[in-house]
C-alpha cells in the first residue's frame, strides 16, 4: 500500500503547556495536569522533581510539595493550541491539527519550497518558539505513526525506511497513531494482549501473518498491523471521487459572545451532518473557515475519524467549531486582529461514500451507539424523561453542588457558572462518587474519642480511627451483630451499625464552607479530607466528611 510522506509538529507535554500558558504560570515552575485518578501531563520541571504521567495526586505532592496543580480542559488545550497552528501557518500552508499538540503537514511541496526537509522543520520550530513562545519538535517519515515517533526525536526518516526505523520500537507506541479517545483505548487494551503473549516490539507484531492477526485481534489488531508496518492510516486521496460539501451561516449581527457561538457551533455541525447523510457520504477532515467585520478571513483544518456514528459527528464538530471560533476571537492566534465574526463556513473535505470510511479509524460502521440511543429513548418514552439523567458539571463549593442532572437528551446552561471564583470550594480533585443522601460517620481520636471542631476552626484532636455506617440490608454486617464477638461491626447510642475502625494514613483541612448566614436555610460545615489505610498497611479508600451541627458525615468517595 503506499504512503504518504509527511512532517508532524509535535509540541512535548501540550496539555500542561497550554494550562501553564493560561494561568501565568512560568516555564521553571513544576506543574502538572490532573485528570481523574492521575497526572495526565507534566512539565519538565516537575519531571525532574520525580513526578511521572500517571501519578496519583498524593504520591506527585509527596515526590514535589511545590508542584502546580491544574485541571484538564480540553476545550482550553484545543483554544491555546491555535496560537501553535496560527505559528506553523506563518512557515507553510495547509497545516492540518490531528489532535491539541499534534500538526501534521504534507512534507514533499514544503521541504521543495525551503530547500530541504531539515530547513523546513528549521523554519516550523523557529516560528513557534517566536510566534507561540513554546518549544516544539518536528520530524518526518513515510506513514503516520512513524512521523510521529520521528517528531519526538527530531528525525528526519530516509524514504522508504521507516519499516526499517519502527522495527525495534515496543507495541506500546501504537496508541500515538489514534487520534481519539476511545480509540486510543481500544489500541492500548490490545497493547496489553500483546505484551502477555510476548509480542513486546513491533517487528515482532508485524512478522505475524496479516490474515491470522485479523482473525485473532480483529479489525483493531488489522489497523495496528498496518500502522506498525510504516503504511498509512487511510490509503492516499490520489483522486477525488466525491465533491467537497460545505454549508455557512451568516450572523444578523457581528458575534462576539461565546454563548452566541456555541449555539451556532451546534447548528452548523448539525447541518454539516444531515448534508453528509442526505449525500451518503462521509468525510476525513472538516475546513472551518470565518469571517470577521474587518473582512479578515479565518481558516483551519481539522480532523475527525469519528465515522458514521449516530449523532457522534456532530458532537465531535461542535466542540471543534466552538474551541476554534472561542481561540479566533479571544486573540490567542498570531492571526489577523481579534474581531466580531461576520459568517461561519463548515466545509466537508476527504469526502467517500457512506460505509466506505473508517468509523472507528478501523474496522466498520458500529451501531452500538444507535441501539444505545434508541433504549434510552425508549426507556424515557415508557417512564418519562426525568427517568434517565446525564450528569455535567456546574459552579459550585462543595462536590454535590457541583452536579448538574439533566433529563437524557436535553442541554441547558447551568445555573451557576464555573468560572465563578467560589470561595470555599473543597479543591481537587473532585471525588469520583458523591452520595445523593449524606451518611453517619466517626471521626475519632487516638483514644477512641469522637473528633470536634469549634468555630474557630480548631480540631479536638488529630483524626486518628474513621468508622463508616454499615448498611443494615448487609447480610455479613447482620451475622456480625448477631455475633458480637465478631469485632467486624458495633451499635451506636442512636442505633446505626458502624463498621471495623480504620486507621486515617493522611488528612487535608478542615475547610469552612458558610453558606445564606443571613436568611434561615443558612448552611455552616467544615470539611475534610481523609486518606485511610488498610489493614496489610496499604493506601485505602480516601473520604471526604463534613462536621455539621455537632457530628460527622460521609460527602463522597475518592478513587
């Protein structure tokens, strides 16, 4: 199959570069992205304290107590990014973003116009480094996943080697060349197959016979044969068999607002969406293109392997189209000067007919999601539409104010915006599992004595035991109670069962949260966050408890 030659800019830990550009925080500072239970992306700072992607919060603060936390916000890595697009556009022409951190360029007309490969990736870090003030690196092969390896060590590939360049690189490489999420996490779970069974390098993997590993991993495992033998992602447009298709809107008024944006966003990838269905076809990237009251025009070319999925091309644009109009007119771009934009053009690009794409970027069309939409739709129809909730985040102090439920289908601005600076909001990270209803619980001292905390703020004691309510319904929790020489469980004064004491490895705290104290629903607690350890002395659960009104109570769970 043949390949495309291509150079990729790659910049190195994007997402904490990006958080670190937006908060002001300096390139010396060790910081740090935080995205569910671990350290999405690090900085070199941090790196060299001995935080490492993946940690967990506490065991990062342990190696760096000075280290930054940020939260993880795509929509921000994607805004920030343009600045980095805008950059690589001042050098060549038809940059093409596959993901936040990741440019990809067609390198033959390039490298012709500035002499060479080696004086084209020149004059792309040079632009970035003046331009977007971020270091960046860039790298060129035949095939995807080696110019993406290639960029992170600053080679250029001879033609027609990068078999030969990517043999000896180990299968957990594979997951560069996924551009989207679950993909990705498909590719790493077949990773993790193929390390148990031995296949720990490329070579090994490819040596495979095409037929058996399609047979044994699917069209997953097919895709990563293809990828790890240097061919390309999708075979080369070397002619167009569909035409482009592109729909616009034009504003009334100029536009400046991003709420205003978000609905045209939306209605724009819609109808983007609906042309390409009523076509049969589907497409490989979309060009954004706008125009602004000072008659600048706008351009950038993003793209998207989401396939065919029901409704998932048109979630996937409107977040694209939003991030891209937000980035245009907040000024991060080293473009034309901010401006109320005037029109917005959607164009369809890399066009095939209808079951010829790679909906998953593998493999065919899936109607997983279809069916899934259709149960849910069902399920509202038989029991209304509160019966199935979506969750999202809204502004907030303590985490179940932060939990916005939303009939199943529906969108509406939340009420409390989270930008707002909420003073007293427990930080992060946020607990993965926020209780509807509060829960007893103890907090006790060394001695066995139930922990107090004044107005003042001042603790009775250090926590030392935490014990958690049992629930009654628990069969175990009611053979225990018959037997109370168990241990496992013992009766309050007020009757709750309270589960095996467990010992408190760290706590962070208490934080007041006072809420209304000048109407009669005023709210008055102090939280706190507790970290307890097994009985074999290995990190255990980690609670977050409130002491209201003289006792304690369960909030939420931590992973």
């Amino acid at each position: 199959m043949a390949t495309v030659r291509r150079a990729v800019l790659w910049v190195p830990d994007w997402p904490v570069v990006a958080a670190m550009s937006q908060a002001g925080v300096g390139a010396d500072v060790p910081a740090a992205v935080l995205h569910g239970r671990g350290m999405m992306a690090v900085s070199a700072a941090a790196r060299a304290a001995g935080v490492r992607r993946g940690s967990a919060k506490r065991l990062a603060q342990r190696a760096c107590p000075d280290l930054v936390i940020l939260p993880h916000d795509e929509g921000r890595d994607s805004r920030v990014f343009e600045t980095v697009a805008a950059a690589a556009e001042d050098v060549v022409s038809g940059v093409e973003i596959s993901r936040p951190g990741l440019l990809m360029i067609p390198a033959d007309g390039a490298a012709r116009f500035h002499g060479s490969e080696a004086a084209l990736a020149e004059a792309l870090v040079n632009s970035v480094a003046e331009l977007a003030g971020c270091e960046s690196a860039v790298g060129a092969a035949d095939g995807l996943l080696a110019a993406i390896l290639a960029a992170r060590t600053s080679t250029l590939v001879p033609p027609g080697t990068s078999r030969d360049y990517l043999a000896d690189a180990p299968v957990g490489v594979l997951p560069l060349a996924a551009m989207e999420r679950r993909q990705r996490e498909q590719v790493e779970d077949l990773v993790g197959v193929l390390v148990r069974l031995g296949l720990t390098s490329l070579s090994d993997f490819t040596s495979l016979p095409a037929g058996d590993v399609l047979a044994r991993f699917g069209p997953v495992g097919m895709w990563a044969h293809r990828i790890g033998r240097g061919e390309d992602v999708r075979p080369p447009v070397l002619r167009r068999s569909e035409e482009d298709i592109a729909v616009s809107y034009t504003f009334e008024e100029p536009a400046q607002r991003v709420e205003q944006l978000a609905l045209v966003a939306g209605h724009v990838a819609q109808q983007l969406d609906a042309a390409l269905l009523e076509a049969g076809v589907r497409c490989g990237k979309v060009r954004i293109s706008a125009t602004t009251e000072r008659g600048d025009t706008l351009e950038r070319v993003w793209r998207t392997d989401v396939g065919s999925r029901s409704g998932a091309f048109s979630q996937h644009m409107t977040d694209r189209v939003r991030w891209q109009l937000e980035g245009w007119l907040s000024g991060t771009s080293t473009g034309p000067e901010p401006a109320p934009l005037t029109s917005l053009g959607l164009t369809a690009e890399d066009v095939v007919p209808l079951g010829s794409e790679q909906a998953y970027l593998w493999g065919g069309v899936s109607g997983a999601d279809s069916r899934a939409q259709r149960t849910l739709e069902r399920v509202q129809s038989l029991l209304g539409a509160d019966a199935v909730l979506a969750v999202r985040e809204q502004g907030g102090r303590s985490p179940r104010d932060r939990v916005l439920a939303l009939p199943w289908g529906q969108e509406a601005a939340p009420s409390r915006r989270i930008e707002h600076p909420w003073p007293g909001r427990i930080p992060d990270p946020a607990p993965a599992t926020v209780l509807p209803v509060p829960e007893p619980l103890q907090v006790l001292d060394a001695g066995g004595a139930p922990v107090r905390i004044d107005r003042r703020l001042a603790m009775s004691a250090p926590p030392t035991w935490v014990r958690l309510q049992v629930d009654p319904r628990d069969e175990r929790a009611a053979a225990a109670r018959r037997h109370p020489s168990s241990g496992h469980v013992g009766r309050g004064e007020n009757g709750p069962s309270w589960g095996l004491a467990q010992p408190v490895e760290a706590w962070a705290g208490p934080w007041p949260v006072v809420e209304r104290w000048w109407s009669q629903d005023a709210s008055r607690r102090a939280c706190l966050q507790i970290a307890l350890r097994r009985p074999d002395g290995s990190p255990g659960q980690a609670v977050l408890a409130s002491f209201t009104a003289g006792a304690w109570v369960l909030e939420a769970v931590y992973d």
